[in-house]
C-alpha cells in the first residue's frame, strides 16, 4: 500500500473539493444532465454526494462493526457506491435533500467531517473494500472520500460548462487508492493476464498486474507492461472514472488490453 497522507490534511480536502463542488452547483442548472453520469442531473448528483457523506458519518461513528450501519442511523439510505465492487458514483443514494439543497448538502459535508474530526485515524470501521487487503479504518474513508468529493466536484463543473482539472496533488493519491483499493476489491480479471503502467505527465508511474488472482498495484519490477497509459495525473484519474475518453490519453503498446480495463468489472 502506498503512504497515505495525513489524515488532517484529507480533511481539509474533503472540504476544499465539497466546497469547490457547491461553488459548481450553485452556478448549474438544476436539471442540466451530468455528461460523466447521463442518467444523472446535477439534482441527483447533490442527492447522491450528500448521501454519501451521511452515509460515511454514521459509518464511522459506530466504529468497528461487520456490516453497515442500518437505515435508521443515516439520514437518508445508505447510498449505492460501488459496481463490482469497484468505488463508482454511478448510482443515486442517500435520501431526498430537504429543504435547500445546497444548504442540505454543505450540513451532509459537515456531519461527515464532524465524524472523522472525532475519530482518530486508525479507529476501525466497516468498509465495503475488505477484499483489497486496505485498512478498514476512519484514515481511509477520509482518504476515500477525498476521491469521491473530487470527482463529484469535476463532474458538476462539467455540467456547469466550466469543469477544471482535478489537482494534481490529490489526483495522484486518487490513483493510487483508485488501483490499491477499488479494483483490487473487485475480484479475478477475466481476461488474459497483463501487466500496465499509468505513467502521470507529472512524474509519478504505476504499474498494475491484472490476472486471475484479481488486481494488484505496484507489484515486484518483473517484466514490461504490455501497455501504457501517459496522461496528466487529472486525465488519469478521470479516464480510470470513464469521465473522459481514450482521445484524453496517450496509449502505447497493446490498447485492447487498456480497453478491457476501462470496461471493467461490467464485462466480467
């Protein structure tokens, strides 16, 4: 597992991306569809994002548990965050917002930081990515939701017609944990084995081994990948989120094998 970073520093970006995500939705249209989720409006990606973070608020403050906190201890349902158990923000959850909607979403930010500002970061927790061998601990669903507010936050500037590159700094880490923790949750690869490198513009590189044993970032430096993908730390990330395309990205060696990665786990 790579280094996470420290844990007041993912509180402050938690609620540096939040914020930059409200600023986004302030300025959109209700209505306006998410180009990233299609069948979302910016009104469900509020709906969800808040759900989210009520979600994780109750997660954490029932500490070490074995499964999910039930309905009655989140303010609205436990939202839908992953497909196959990869992280996704492609499925509405959480309930209905009440009242103002950027008022409800600013107070869902809150109880999420208030839950982690009381939690010290190796306090135990349940999370849904037990399978990835990642710490189940409040440090990492700060380090989590990190991601998720940032992603979210580029998705409602997109729909606001001014989205602007996730910051490198954060997407750096959000790759690392998008790799560690999201695909190796996800189970075997069901295509040939191969090997791929994420090289960022901004220096650093990745590689990730795919074979029957699942996913497996930064393994042993043996043998050459089969493809690599080289973009700035911001389009890698949103590639890997199937927020852009193959065009915002350089592939060399083998593309097919970049393809079935960005399909998966829905071709499994």
């Amino acid at each position: 597992m790579t280094r996470m970073p420290p844990y007041q520093d993912l509180l402050t970006l938690i609620e540096e991306r939040a914020t930059a995500f409200r600023e986004a939705v302030a300025v959109a249209d209700p209505v306006a569809r998410i180009p990233g989720c299609p069948d979302w409006t910016v009104r469900d990606l509020v709906t969800h994002l808040g759900g989210v973070h009520r979600f994780w608020a109750a997660t954490v403050a029932a500490g070490p548990a074995d499964g999910s906190p039930p309905a009655e201890a989140v303010d609205g349902s436990p939202p839908a965050e992953a497909v196959g158990g990869a992280p996704s923000a492609e499925a509405v959850g959480g309930g209905d917002p009440h009242g103002d909607l950027l008022e409800w979403s600013a107070e869902s930010t809150r109880l999420l930081l208030d839950a982690l500002r009381v939690a010290p970061p190796d306090q135990g927790c349940w999370t849904w990515w037990e399978a990835s061998g990642a710490p189940m601990t409040a440090g990492a669903v700060a380090r989590h939701q990190v991601q998720e507010a940032a992603v979210h936050a580029y998705d409602a500037q997109e729909a606001a017609g001014k989205a602007e590159p996730v910051p490198a700094a954060i997407a750096v880490d959000a790759i690392a944990e998008f790799l560690e923790v999201g695909l190796g949750s996800v189970g075997a690869w069901p295509h040939r084995p191969a090997r791929i490198a994420l090289s960022a513009v901004e220096g650093p590189t990745w590689l990730l081994d795919l074979t029957p044993a699942g996913a497996k970032a930064n393994p042993a430096p043996s043998g050459e990948p089969v493809a690599t993908i080289r973009a700035s730390a911001s389009d890698l990330l949103l590639f890997l989120y199937r927020r852009i395309g193959a065009e915002a990205v350089t592939v060399t060696g083998d593309r097919s094998v970049v393809d079935d990665l960005i399909a998966w786990p829905h071709s499994s």
